[in-house]
C-alpha cells in the first residue's frame, strides 16, 4: 500500500513539475501577430466622415475611450472627451484600464504608423507586441472591412491631443497568460458588404458594433454582470423569440427604441428600475437604415427561448 502511496505521490509531483513547466512557456510565448503594415491612409473628407460615424455610434469606441457620464439614463459622452482613456471597467477580471487614443505623440497613439493602429483595432496587438486585454473587442472589429477600418484611422488622427494618461492595468496572472492566446492575424483582404442586402449588411453591423460582447454569442442574453452605479444588469435576449426576445417588435419600434436616446435629457438619471450598462446616446446616433438592417439580421438568428432578468436588483428590490 505504501509503495502504491508512493508511486502516485510521484505521479501528482510529475504532474505538477509538468504543469508549471507548461505556465513558464505560455507566459514567455508572444502572441500570434504579424508586422504592421507600412501603409499611409489617405484621410480622404469621406474617409473621416465615415470613420467619424463608425467611432461615435457603431463601433462606439468612445464608450470606453472618452468621459462618459454613467449616472445618467443615456450615458451622454461629455463633450470634448473623445479619445481620452475613460477609466478603468469594475466588470472585467482584476483592472483593465483604457488608453488615450488621441493625436498625442506619447500619451496616445500620435507616434503610432497607421499600419500599428490598424493592426491594434483588428488583431488586438499593441505597438509594442503585447496583447489587449479582450475588453477591447478585436474578435468583433476584425470583422471591419479594410476600408472602414482606414476610415476609423483616417478619422483617429484628427483626435485633438490630450496629455492625459490612463491608469496602469492590473490583471491576474491566468489572466494575462490566457490573453496571449486571443490575438490572431488579419491576413485576407475583408471586403465591405453592400448595403443593399440589409440582411448580410445587418450581420456586419452587428458583428462590428460587438452587440455578441453582452448580449451573448447567440444572442440569447444573460451571463456576464456588468456593473452600474446603481446595481448589476444582464445583456437582454435580442433573439427573434416572441415571448422573451424580440420576436415581437416590429422594425419600427426596435429603431425608435434607439432613437428615444437621441435628444433625452442627459440629467435624467438612472434608477435600479432603469439600469442599464448600453451606451444609448452613442448608439442612438446610428443611421435609420443602419438599424434596420441590424433587426433584418437579428431576425433571421435562431429563436432562443430565454427569460433574462436584467435588472437582478430592481427584481430583488420589488420582491420585499
């Protein structure tokens, strides 16, 4: 019995040699990339335009890179504030903290080619070769095609420079070796779907925008709780289920509901009744025709029955 004892005191030492063998190597291992690119954009007025519109309201990039004023029902950006790091995300693993990502040379991303931006937005690969955390949502705007994506730099670089720095982050070590296995390289040509096919024009849309990030990769909803100064809420379920998604929505309620944002008070707050962790004002800027496509897509994604309490503490609160 001892020497059995033995044998397998040996082996759970094997094994753990073998596993702490195996973290040494993923942690000095380099994540998948390639060299940037040495391409110039041309930052064409239609160039910045379009980057201007798919930074604002459907990438959103500035609802992590700007000051935005999460109390408020809308979660308006304060003026000015584009590109600025905005913080740190509570919701995420450990702190992850956002950049500048303005035309200043050191703070932001001025000293930066167009080729390292570009390569940052859709491979998730920093100037310098390390890994974003995943909080930036690469595994979505790879989906940009080439020319939106030029667009998106063409529009950066006319960011006013600010000094300010972010925040360093802080992220647990299980963290930072998995993170070196999320990059991957953009090594095909992506080509710009036509808008004319609202359905195809749709998946692009919501590829982009990231709407899979909260509301799931089937959009079912639920999951990860993110965190709001008046208690948690769950992405809701955007399937065309009838009785818990939004099977029952026609296509001019979904784009009103968005548009409601679009002039609402931003001293309004929110309440546990109202919580909500979606950047409406930033959405609400998005075209007609662009959420429109995006419900002709969602319509057509497998209905997933799913009754998602979004707002666990307002449920909670009503209980007593």
């Amino acid at each position: 019995m001892k020497k059995i004892l033995k044998y397998i005191g040996i082996g759970f030492g094997g094994l753990f040699v073998l596993l702490g063998m195996a973290i040494t190597v993923a942690a000095s291992m380099d994540p998948r990339s390639r060299p940037a690119s040495t391409e110039k954009v041309e930052a064409t007025p239609e160039r910045i335009e379009r980057g201007r519109y798919l930074a604002n309201h459907v990438g959103i990039c500035f609802a992590c890179h700007a000051e935005l004023n999460h109390e408020s029902l809308s979660q308006r950006m304060v003026p000015g504030t584009e590109g600025f790091p905005g913080g740190c995300d509570p919701s995420f693993p450990g702190k992850v903290c956002f950049s500048n990502i303005t035309s200043h040379p050191t703070a932001g991303i001025g000293g930066w080619s167009d080729g390292e931006v570009i390569r940052a937005i859709r491979e998730g690969i920093s100037r310098d070769g390390r890994p974003l955390a995943p909080l930036m949502p690469y595994g979505a705007y790879k989906s940009f095609s080439d020319e939106d994506t030029k667009a998106l730099v063409a529009y950066l670089r006319t960011l006013a420079p600010s000094d300010k720095v972010s925040p360093v982050s802080e992220l647990p070590p299980p963290l930072k070796i998995a993170m070196k296995f999320m990059p991957a390289p953009v090594e095909e040509p992506v080509a710009h779907p036509a808008a004319t096919d609202t359905v195809a024009y749709g998946r692009y849309l919501t590829s982009v925008a990231a709407c899979g990030d909260c509301h799931g990769k089937d959009f079912s909803g639920g999951g990860i709780e993110f965190h709001t100064p008046v208690g948690p809420v769950l992405g809701a379920n955007i399937t065309p289920d009838p009785e818990t998604g939004i099977g029952a929505m026609t296509r001019e309620g979904f784009i009103n509901l968005f548009k409601a944002y679009k002039d609402l008070d931003p001293a309004l707050k929110m309440n546990a009744q109202t919580a909500s962790h979606m950047p409406w004002s930033l959405y609400a800027g998005m075209k007609e025709e662009d959420l429109g496509a995006i419900f002709d897509y969602l319509r057509t994604v497998p209905a997933v029955r799913k009754q998602v309490v979004i707002r666990p503490q307002a449920r909670a609160e009503a209980a007593h």
